[in-house]
C-alpha cells in the first residue's frame, strides 16, 4: 500500500508540468524538452518569460521557439505543448535584409546562418533600398496572435486562412505589426534539409506545413525569436 501510494504521488508530481497551459513545475518541464531535443538556453529564457508575462498571452498551451543560431538545413523551429509535452519541429527561413548597395545584409553568403538582424542608425536614415530596414529578421518575444487569408502566401495547401500576425511584446520586436512580419509559407522554404531561401523579415516555413502549424499557435500563443548573435 506504501509503495502504491508513493507511486500515485510520483506520478500525480511529474504529470503537473502538463496539466492544463500554466505550469506548475517549471524545471521539470525544461528538462523533458531538453530531453527531446530543444536548446537549452533559448527553452530557460522562453520558460522565464512566459512565467512572468502570462498575463499577455491568451493562448497559454503552445510555445514557439526559433533558434536562429542553428543552421537553415536543421529544423530549428520548435512549438512545444505544454499540456501533452510534445515537441513539433519545423524548417524555418530568416531575413535577408539589404545593404547600402542593394546586396543581402542579414545572411551575406547565404550560407544558411543569420549574420545580422539589426541595421544601424546611419543605414536606417538611407532608404536606397527596398526593404533594406525591414527585411532583417526581428529577436525577442512576440505573441502569435489573429490569422487571416492571403493571396500572396497562397499555394493551395490549405482552405481558409494561411497566415498569423505577429504582435511585439518588446523593443526589438516592436515593429512586427506595422512591417507585416507574420507567419506564413514559402515556396523558396523546403521540407527537407538544405539551406533555405530567405524571406523580408518573416518566420516562413514549408508549403503544406501551416494546416499543422496555424491551428495550434494561433491566438495568442508565445513566440520567441532567438537570435544571440545579434
């Protein structure tokens, strides 16, 4: 009877890291996604935020991470359940950015690792290029927030709406609403390792992947772009 009892408590301990979309054992938590295969230090700082902002998300199930020091050929796109515990990882593309000369800034050699994410103030002040401030990819925590149809990210993939507007819950990320950084597909991101394509600033992932993406982050889910190099 002792042992049993010791077993329900062990099992009632290690089941309240999931037990509805606040959680109640946080470093239990961190350690079975580690486990699994999300970054370490990016999964701490997205924990540490999300347990002092909940406040500002409605949608307290799902986190999103994008590691933006790893590789585009890895899928570096986590969402992680904080109800079931699992782990759904995706290919994601960053930003290209412009320099003076029109040349990409934010990926120079296109080699598949984001170089920059922020322009100075002397480049902001000469707009000679298209999309040369807007097209970098954003750091920080935003919130993944109302979905909606688009055109231009149409590929039959999927009925409805095709995109997700993104909100900044920081300075860094403060723009994202007003530059149109949203969720979205891209012909140029592939399900399958290579170095992706880039995009003007937004998190875009493969054609076919946002029927099971959209449904879960949206309204109001956490989403942190971590970027340490810049």
């Amino acid at each position: 009877m002792k042992n049993l009892l010791l077993l329900t408590l062990f099992i009632s301990f290690n089941t309240l890291a999931f037990d509805g979309y606040h959680i109640e054992g946080t470093n239990e938590t961190i350690e079975h996604f580690i486990a699994q295969g999300v970054p370490e230090t990016p999964l701490v700082e997205a924990m540490d935020f999300y347990e002092n902002n909940s406040h500002l998300l409605s949608n307290r199930r799902y986190i999103t991470i994008g590691d933006f020091s790893q590789s585009s050929k890895e899928k570096r796109l986590y969402i992680l359940d904080l109800k079931t515990g699992e782990l759904q990882r995706e290919f994601v593309a960053h930003g290209s950015g412009r320099n003076r000369l029109g040349f990409p800034n934010g990926d120079r050699n296109h080699d598949g690792y984001l170089d920059k994410c922020m322009h100075s103030k002397f480049s902001r002040r000469i707009r000679l290029v298209k999309h040369r401030r807007y097209g970098m990819t954003r750091p920080g925590f935003m919130r993944v927030d109302s979905t909606y149809f688009s055109s231009k990210f149409n590929y039959n993939s999927m009925p409805g709406h095709n995109a997700i507007r993104l909100t900044g819950l920081e300075s860094s990320s403060s723009d994202v609403r007003r530059n149109a950084v949203v969720f979205h597909e891209a012909s140029y991101v592939k399900n399958y390792s290579k170095i992706q394509g880039r995009t003007l600033g937004c998190p875009a992932i493969a054609v076919g992947r946002m029927k099971d993406v959209l449904p879960k982050i949206k309204g109001g889910s956490l989403y942190y772009s971590y970027v340490p190099q810049c």
